[in-house]
C-alpha cells in the first residue's frame, strides 16, 4: 500500500504534511529479497488509480516482477499515515482463551473506511530507551487489496517460487482474504516451503474482529440470512494461530505473542507452535533466536545478539529481518548466518525513514557476517552507513591514489 510519512514529530492532527512512499508487509520482503540478488514476485492487487500505478511502478523498479498485481477498476489501492515512533502492538490483554480482550466502546464500527491504532505515552524502543508510539491510520477497508481470494489468486500464481512468503496482516482485511490464506496454508503435494510473518496490527483485528460479530449478531449468518463461512468463526488471534500452524517457516516478535496469545517468552510460544520445522522468535534490541526441528524431533536452538543501531524509524524493520533470513534461507547459509542477515538487512531500515533501507552488497553482507562474536558485538549503525565504503574499499582507494607512476 502506499504510506504517508509525517515530515516532522508530533500528533497526527499537528503534522502538517506527510511525503508519500510505498509500504506493505509482503511487499517489503519482495523488493529486500529483491535488492539481496533474489527473483521475487509480488501478487496483490491494487485500485486503477494514481496510488495503484505509482505503488506498482517504485515496487518493480526494486526489481520485483509485478506481473501478477491486479488493476481493481472500483476498488481504491490502500493507504495509511503514520506519525513518528513505535508501532503500537496491541493495547489489549489476552483473554484466558488467548483472544484478544473487548475492543471497549471507542471500537469502530466495520464498515468504517479508516481504524485507528491506540495510542500509548511510550515504550521502550529499540535502543532501550523510552520511544513514543506511532499513530497509525489505516484506509483499507474496501480497497483492492481487501478483495483478494481464492478465485482471484490461483494457487499456481502463489505456489510457483521456492518460497511463499505471507503475513497475518492479510487476513485481518477480509473474509475472502482469510479464506485465500488458509487455501495457501494448507498442506498439499507441490506447495513450496511457505514462510509466515505473525505481523499483528491490533487495529485492523479489531475491526475485523467487529465486523464478524455484527454481520450476523454472533449467529453464523449473514444480514440477508445466508449462511456466512467466516461469520461467528475464529476470532483473530485462533485465525493467526492455525495459520502459523500450517507453515513451514513462522516469525514471530516475542511482544506480538504475548499480546496476541498470553505466551511470553522463547520456549512457551515455540511450546504454542511446535508444527513449524523453522520458528524463529524475534526479541527487539536483545537480538532473535530460531528453533530448527532436527530428524529426531527435537530442536537446534540458535541464539545471535541485534546490532546497535541509532534508529531514525522503526517501521519496516521486521519485514527487512524476515527479507534478510529469507535470503540466507534461499543461499541455504546455517541458520546463525541468516539471522545475522536478518540483523543486517534490519539495521539498513532502522536508519533511514522509510519502510525500506539500502542493502550492503552481498559480499560485503558476508564478511559481516562471518565475524567471530566479539567483532560482531563492536558494530555500531547510523544513518547512511549502507552509503560507507568499507575498510577494503577505503585501502584500495587509499592505495590507488598513493602508487605512483612508474
């Protein structure tokens, strides 16, 4: 979707203007695995509209192929404003039975075209440091995007890569959108290894979560008395659990699970999750650890520190993580190197504003990575340190201009 930046701090009602980008969970991951050197396909679809074309247009000058984004003539294409400062994760607490508490009467209602983040005083941010954080608007409702389903994404589209790489935004936009996820999950002969970024937006469960209770009062049914296969269903944290428990590769922010589940902790969501071969648990500035299920059943547990980073945004970090295991995992690199390049590709967004960063080369990336763990622990980040030459780059220039003509 395309996202509007505010081009100062403060309250959405104080900004005073906002610069437009290109934002998306699955998109983001596209155009890092993109950039990294890989053959990445985005399938969505979008309005037939000035945000559709320009959406579509920066999406494929990254290098992704967009041949299968659909041109919705009387949808609009997504778009949300967001202020400076973390992403809220969800301001209610788990219910005993691990869904969501009351919306509260400030929910609203369905069909509204905009939701609203709650907005908390602050929270530790990836530093460790007191952030404020984000309001977030959303006009998603109705958009093209919201009408995906399984009639208009085959599965040959989504099942044609190595990899399939989903997110639980998608699911909370719509009942055919979660009816598409759960056709893509599902086991099958041929599927490919299918990737799941937990992604939980509060707001927009919230929303969907409303507007499940209200089609049918709760009754299975819809306003005109049909029978409705997602009305009175799951609510939004048990339609996030069965997905997760379909893949083959699940990320999951340690916040996320405590405020979408009640579990806390590395071992109690791998304990919640035990179906995944690969479930990889990411801990804010403490760094990710990964459980990989070994023949016999039991795990290989990997642990690898986050870099220090001065951050500029937060936004957009996840999916560059999940880009940059993606991209190790494709490399087939052990699973130590790939969450550092999950760290890597994390650090190049958390310092500039955007959702997405400017990746180190491959073979710059590499040599990071393959520092022993003291050097690893001495890296430092700031804004504009993907531009930096590195130290073999800064001697070879050194030397060419000290070697004099013979």
């Amino acid at each position: 979707m395309v996202t509007f930046l505010p081009s100062r701090a403060g309250r959405l009602a104080d900004v005073p203007s906002f610069a437009r980008d290109i934002g998306g969970a699955e998109s983001n991951v596209a155009c890092g695995l993109a950039r990294a050197g890989h053959s990445a396909r985005w399938i969505s679809r979008v309005g037939a509209d000035g945000f559709g074309e320009h959406l579509v247009r920066e999406i494929a000058a990254t290098g992704v192929d967009t041949r299968y984004v659909q041109r919705d003539p009387h949808r609009p294409t997504g778009i949300y404003f967001r202020t400076a400062g973390e992403r809220a994760v969800g301001s209610e607490p788990a219910g005993p039975e691990g869904a969501a508490g009351a919306a509260g009467p400030d929910a609203p209602d369905a069909s509204d075209r905009l939701d609203v983040s709650d907005v908390s005083d602050a929270s530790d941010g990836p530093d460790g440091a007191a952030e404020p954080l984000a309001e977030v608007l959303y006009y998603r409702a109705g958009s093209a995007a919201a009408a995906m389903s399984p009639a208009l994404v085959p599965r040959e589209w989504a099942w044609s890569g190595r990899v399939l790489h989903l997110s639980g935004i998608t699911p909370a936009l719509s009942a055919d959108c979660r009816a598409l996820m759960r056709e893509l999950t599902t086991r099958a002969p041929g599927r490919p290894l299918v990737s799941f970024d937990l992604n939980y937006r509060y707001s927009l469960w919230r929303t969907a979560d409303a507007g499940r209770r209200g089609n049918g009062e709760g009754d299975g049914r819809a306003d005109d008395g049909r029978a409705d296969a997602d009305t009175g269903a799951e609510p939004g944290p048990a339609v996030l659990l069965g997905l997760a428990r379909g893949c083959d590769l699940v990320f999951v922010g340690e916040d996320e699970a405590e405020a979408v589940w009640g579990v806390r902790g590395p071992e109690a969501i791998r304990a919640a999750l035990p179906e995944p071969e690969l479930l990889v648990v990411k801990q804010g500035s403490a760094g990710a650890t990964a459980y990989a299920r070994r023949p016999d059943g039991t795990d290989a547990v990997t642990f690898e520190p986050a870099l220090r980073v001065d951050v500029v945004a937060p936004v957009g970090a996840g999916d560059a993580f999940a880009a940059g295991f993606l991209s190790g995992t494709l490399r087939g690199l052990p699973i130590a190197e790939r969450l550092r390049h999950g760290h890597l590709m994390a650090a190049a967004v958390l310092t500039v504003p955007g959702d997405l960063g400017t990746p180190l080369s491959r073979e710059r990336a590499d040599r990071l990575v393959a520092l022993d763990a003291a050097e690893w622990g001495t890296l430092r980040f700031g804004p504009g340190w993907t531009d930096l030459p590195s130290p073999a780059e800064k001697w070879a220039e050194t030397a060419a201009v000290e070697v004099p003509d013979p």
